[in-house]
C-alpha cells in the first residue's frame, strides 16, 4: 500500500498530540472540582475532607498539565516514526500515573504532619 506508512505516522503522532493537548484544560479544571466520587484524584486519603480534596486536585491538576505538555511536545518536535510516538506517548502514560500517585502520596503525608 503505497504512502500507507506516512499516513499512519502522522495519524499516531496527530493522536497522542491531541491527547496531550486534552490533558491540559482537563488538568487546569481538576482543582475546581467540587468533592465526589466520580471524577478527580479520588483516594480515601481525599475524600475523607473538603481540603483533601482541594489540595489532590491541585497537585493532580498540575502534574496532569505537566503530562499533557510533554507528551504533546514531544510528539511534535522529538519524535519522528509510528513506533517512537507509540513507545514515547506509553511511557508519558506510565510516568504520568506513577508521578501523579507519589504527588497525591506528597500531599497526603504533608497534610498528616501539619
């Protein structure tokens, strides 16, 4: 199928771009959320008060927003084949779950000694 890879490429490029781009006016809207079971950083650590909850959002909301940039970013300029968009945009994924719990984890432990 000729031209079938390029059109691949810049679709899986176009994709994870928008993804990250997506994250950005979800992670700015997270520390405006209300408390509730849904939707938000939702431990029993920040359900458990209306403080709680600010605080996770707000860290959630940054590091949300930090991801979103950086995946858009590099699908932009640093990332040039189908296979490294792939690999590059699952490792912003993981690095995005694993820093938003250790974030969440910070805010928790912070709260505790005060």
């Amino acid at each position: 199928v000729a031209g079938g890879g390029t059109l691949g490429q810049g679709f899986a490029r176009l994709m994870f771009t928008v993804t990250g781009l997506i994250f950005l006016p979800l992670g700015n809207a997270m520390p405006k959320l209300r408390r509730n079971g849904w939707v938000g950083v939702r431990t029993s650590w920040s359900l458990a008060s209306d403080e709680n909850w600010r605080k996770s959002q707000r860290a959630g909301g940054v590091v949300m927003m930090a991801g979103g940039a950086v995946l858009a970013v590099g699908n932009v300029f640093f990332v040039r084949t189908t296979e490294q968009s792939l690999w590059f945009s699952l490792g912003c994924m993981v690095l995005l779950v694993v820093v938003l719990l250790i974030a969440t984890a910070a805010v928790s432990r912070e709260s505790k000694k005060e």
